[in-house]
C-alpha cells in the first residue's frame, strides 16, 4: 500500500520545516561563535521571531477544533482540519518552541537570568504554556482518531488560555515587576 498525496505532502512539508529548524539553529550558533559577546541581540530577535510563531499557532490550533468539533466525522471537511491540524502542529508550533525553548536558555545563561526573581515567574508561565502546547499536541492525535470528547465551547475557552499566558509573560519580561 503506496502513501496517499496527502502523507507524502505531509511528510515532505515535515522535512521542509526540520530543515528550517536545523539551519535557524545553526545560523544562531553560527552568531553564537562569530559574535561572542555581540551575539545575545541577534539571538534575542531569533526568539522573539520563534515565541511569534509558537504564539500563532497555539491561538491558531483550538480555533481549528472548534471546527473540527462540529463538523460531522469522516466529512471532507474533517479530514481536510485532520491535516491542518497535524500540519500547524507539525511545521509551526513543534519546531518553534523547541526554538523558543533552546535560544530562551542561552538567553537566560548568557544574560545571567536564573537569579532574577521575574525570570522565575516567566519561566513558571512558560511552562504552563509548554504544557497547554502538549494538551493541544494530544488533542491533534485524538481529533485524528475521531476521538475528541470535547466541546466546542471547551476549545473556546482554551483558545483563550495561551493569550492570557502571553501576557502574563510579556509583562515579567518588559516590566520586570520583582
């Protein structure tokens, strides 16, 4: 049994999103080594560009299952939101918290953070995020199984959380309240 158009479509915008990953993550070491010291705003703009692209797509997913929860099971249009739902998943959100996660790190390291009392909070925050990120992840599984249980008054509600978490994050950041 051959692949449908579809998986290798899949897989091929996988491989497309791993390279990006990997050359992005190379370019940062690549300004890590070449810049010394200088390398922390180049970094910096990488993880911002990185958190963007998590963000969009952790606002972007539960709004897909709200859809996807109403639409009839074995429909065109839930199997169309199935490889959405991978594809965002796949391509966007996985690669870019991993990003996220990695140059975030160095940042904390190289910028001496981990004594900052309002680096705690952000990193608490974070990992809320990073796990609302695997609830979603096991959402995209489920929906796939057409196993959801929840309603779309659920995903509404989640689609909410990783906004609020946002904030919360942005405001350690910038105002650095403790």
């Amino acid at each position: 049994m051959s692949p449908s158009e579809g998986e290798k479509d899949g897989r091929r915008a996988t491989v497309r999103a791993g390279v990006a990953l990997v050359l992005t993550a190379s370019v940062a070491l690549v300004l890590m080594v070449v810049l010394g010291a200088r390398a922390y705003d180049w970094i910096k703009a990488v993880h911002v560009m990185a958190i963007i692209a998590w963000m969009a797509g952790m606002l972007y997913l539960p709004r897909l299952f709200v859809y996807h929860t109403d639409a009839r099971v074995g429909s065109e249009l839930s199997e169309t939101l199935k490889i959405m739902e991978r594809r965002l998943l796949r391509i966007i959100i996985n690669p870019a918290m991993v990003l996220a996660w990695v140059v975030g790190l160095w940042l904390a390291w190289s910028g001496g953070w981990f004594k900052a009392p309002w680096f705690h909070g952000k990193l608490l925050f974070v990992i809320g995020l990073s796990a609302v990120h695997g609830h979603l992840a096991k959402s995209v599984r489920l929906f796939a199984a057409d196993k959801n249980v929840r309603s779309s008054r659920h995903w509404r509600i989640l689609n909410e959380v990783p906004a609020l978490l946002m904030v919360v994050i942005v405001i350690l950041v910038i105002v650095k309240p403790f």
